[in-house]
C-alpha cells in the first residue's frame, strides 16, 4: 500500500507531461508562424513566469537534485557553500543575454545558437564544429540524467535499474519529441512548482526527524569535524577552487546553448526582467535547500555506499509515503526538465543546422516538404533519446561528474564566440573557430592529463586559452564585413 502511495503522485505527475505534450502538438498543427519556429522555439511566446522557470528547470538537473546532494553528503557544508556560486546563474543569463540576444535573434530569425553564429560569422566550419560538439557533450549531460532518473525510479519503486530506465527514456523521449520546444517549457514551468514545493518538503522532514538543526549538526560534528567546515574532508574544497567553480557553473552558464537559447523565446523586455528576478529566487532556494539536504542527510542515514541514491533513500524513509512521492516528482522534474532542452537542441543541431542548411535548404519551402522535415525533426528527436537510453544501461556511480564535463565542453565551445559576437564588432570567423577548436581540445587535454590546474577548477585555464586566441587571431585577419556588423548594430 505505502508503495502505491508512494507512486500515485509520480503516476499523476507523468499524466500531466503528457498531456502537455498532446496539447502542445495541437497547438502546433495549428502555428502561423511555421513548424520550425513552433516546434524548435516556441513562436517566441513565453511570459515572464515561464520564462523564468524553463530557465531555472533547463539549468536544474540531476545533478542539482541526486548528484550535487550525493556528493555533499560526502563533503558537508562546504559542498552547500560551493552549490550557492549558482545563485546569479538566471540573473547573469538573462542580463548578459537577454535583451540584445532577442533583439538579434527577431532580426536575424534565429531558432538556435548556431543560427546565430552563422548569422555572425558567416562560415560552415563554425557552424559545424558547434554542431557536432552540441551534439556530443549534449549526449554526455543527457546521459547523466538518464542515470538520476532511472536510480530514481529504481529507490523508489523496487523496480531494477533497467527497468527505471526505460519508462524513464520513454516518457522524455514521447513528450519531447510530440510537443516540440512549447512542451518543453510548458512541462518545465510545471516542474520548477513541484521542484519548490518538493525540496520545501524535504527539508523540513529532515529536520523534524533529526530532532532539530542543532542536533543534527552536533551530529555531524562527531562523525566527523570536517563535515562543518567550508573546506570540507581533507581540504577538498580549496579556496581557488571555490573561486573557480564559480567561472565553470556561474558566469560560464552564459555560454550553455540550452540556457541562452531560452533568451530568444520570451514576448517582451517585461518578461525577461520579471524572469531575471523569479529565476534568481528559485535558484537560491533550490540550491541551497537539495544540497543542505544531502549534507543533513549524513545525519540520518550515515551508511550510504552510493551517493546518487541518498535522496530517494532519505525521502522514502523521512517522509509520508504520498508526501514522498510527491517530493520524488521533484528531482524527476528536475531531470525531465534538462534533458527534454538538451533533446530538442541535439534535435535542432540536426535538422535545422545541418539538414536545412546543408543536405536539403529548400525542403521547408513546400507543403510536401514542411511534412517531410516534421517526420525528420520527430525521428532525429527519438533517435538522439534511444541513443542516450543505450548509453546509460551500464552507469557510474556518481553522475556530477559526467553533468560538469559535459558543462565545461559546451562552454569551452560556445561561451566566446557567443558573448563576444554580441558584443564586439571585431570578432570574426577566424577568430571563432580558433576558439572553439582549442577551447575543446584544450578542456579534453586537461581534463585526462592536468585534472587541477594549481588547485582551481580546469575550466579557468581552458576559458582563458580559448579567449587569448579568439582576440589574437581576430585582431591579425579580417575584419568581419560590413554588412555583419549594419545588420547586428545598425538601426
């Protein structure tokens, strides 16, 4: 009985999604705006609310909800110092972005970040390499989340790992490849609520059963001094370490293609200042509350092996069996809400900025072909899923890990060329894809060789290389043309 209490509300929560997804394709059919823009950018409708929350749900993930609390249960309060770099991520998105990107986007009809670079730079090698390492590190994060969301199923229900898989992969892949990019954001600002009110939960569960804060953290102090320092066991979390996780998860966020892709889909400047300030709170506040849990969580279930499955295990045993499942909707939430962005841009990377661009640029000019280009967009969307779902059936044991690779690729590619084709007018194609070349490359070279680069995260270095060889190798060729810089700077 507790168990199928447990269920209803995860049972509940997946007919929603759904329905959104139906709803969403309706939608769709019926679009003037044309299937590429509805189905890849939603007509560019989004309010503030949603605004806000499809930001904070994209940026919040498996490694937000079962990763991160994992790994401070190992770490303590310095891991929950660290989590909070993440506070200004919707902040510094929406006001490096926001308000120019829009505007250039609207001008230049951009669904996707490569269509901006393109629009930019004016090369395929650009827009290629931004292609296939979007794919690839998208793969890689997705992949993680697959992870969290079949342990989550496995906790919770008893079923094995696989089988969690599976109605997991299936349930994502249905609803994002039906409902398109206004599922997505529909689904998230549902799941961004029920992250809120989950986390909200869970916390004072906590409490309740470890008879008080106090208690808790003077049991936490025995186990062990270290778990209430900032620095946590064996000075793990360096000072220059803290510092530099900030570039990796708090400013380099700007260069996330699924995170800057939402600063061209909302209505109006209204909705992206009331996002900005709604996003920043629910950020706080997720943040600090899942990773405070894992780390309060030390004192109630001092035993687990297996980070990512402390908090099924610690909700399952603090909380109400409906109240659990309710909570368990959250972190479910969390990871529905990343991957379905990561799908649908994965998807986009291959229809829009490879097939339509390159193999088949007339196809969506027809009646026939607008047809045939859905049935593409719906068959690369579940391909990239099924693909991901293989990947996942033999996981590691902590999935942070893979979730800040993947984070730091995609920014090692993006964050230069996208910030600094915004904003200076001398950038130019050279210059772009010198960065991205030796932004990965350097981030693959240091990741399997350095690891620390005196004792900061390595994305400081990778950032910094990447950046030096985008300025000198924009300053000694070409200037970017003419017409480049009327059509992203003239009236």
């Amino acid at each position: 009985m507790s168990n199928f209490a447990v269920l209803l509300p995860m049972v509940i929560y997946l007919g929603i999604v759904y329905w959104l997804a139906v709803y969403s394709n309706r939608i769709m059919s019926k679009s003037k705006g044309g299937f590429i823009q509805e189905y890849f950018i939603g007509s560019r409708e989004m309010g503030g609310f949603v605004l806000a929350l499809t930001l904070v749900a994209t940026y919040t993930s498996a490694s937000s909800f079962i990763g991160g609390p994992g790994v401070a249960y190992k770490m303590g309060l310095g891991w929950v110092l660290l989590a909070m770099i993440q506070l200004p991520t919707a902040f510094l998105t929406l006001g490096v972005l926001g308000k120019k990107f829009a505007i250039v986007a609207r001008k230049i009809n951009a669904v996707t970040i490569n269509d901006f670079l393109w629009e930019r730079y004016k090369n395929k090698g650009v827009v290629i390499l931004g292609s296939v390492s979007l794919i690839l590190f998208f793969i890689a994060a997705m992949v993680a989340q697959f992870i969290g969301g079949a342990r989550l199923f496995e906790a919770a229900t008893g079923l094995s790992y696989n089988v969690g898989l599976a109605i997991f992969a299936v349930t994502v892949i249905i609803y994002t490849t039906v409902g398109g990019f206004r599922a997505v954001v529909l689904t998230d600002a549902l799941q961004g609520i029920v992250m809120v009110i989950g986390t909200l939960a869970l916390l004072i569960g906590i409490v309740n059963y470890g008879g008080g804060m106090a208690n808790i953290i003077n049991t936490l102090k025995a186990t062990d001094p270290a778990l209430i320092t900032p620095f946590g066991p064996n000075n793990f979390i360096s000072k220059p370490y803290i510092l530099s996780f900030w570039v990796l998860v708090g400013f380099g966020v700007i260069g996330l293609p699924h995170t800057a892709v939402r600063c061209m889909g909302y209505k109006d400047s209204q909705s992206m200042h009331r996002a900005m300030v709604i996003g920043t709170f629910v950020v706080g506040f997720l943040m600090l509350g899942m990773h405070l849990a894992g780390v309060l969580g030390k004192a109630i279930i001092p035993d687990v092996t297996v980070g990512d499955l402390l908090m099924p295990q610690l909700t399952l045993k603090i909380l109400p069996p409906v109240v659990a499942g309710l909570f368990l909707a959250g972190p479910l939430a969390a990871i529905m809400s990343t991957i379905d962005s990561q799908l649908i841009l994965a998807s986009a990377a291959i229809v829009k900025d490879l097939y339509l661009n390159y193999i088949n640029p007339g196809i969506g000019e027809t009646e026939g072909g607008n047809k045939q280009l859905q049935k593409i967009s719906f068959y690369s969307t579940a391909l990239i899923g099924i693909i991901v779902f293989l990947a996942a059936i033999k996981p590691p044991e902590l999935i942070v890990w893979i979730n800040l690779f993947a984070f730091g690729g995609l920014e090692a590619a993006f964050l230069w060329p996208t910030v600094l084709g915004l904003y200076w007018k001398r950038a130019n194609a050279a210059g772009a894809l010198a960065s991205m070349a030796t932004g990965i490359a350097a981030y693959i070279y240091f990741d399997r060789v350095v690891k620390r680069f005196m004792g900061m995260h390595i994305i400081v270095p990778v950032l910094l290389i990447a950046l030096i060889v985008f300025v000198v190798v924009s300053l000694v060729t070409k200037k970017p043309e003419d017409r480049i810089i009327e059509r992203f700077w003239g009236a």
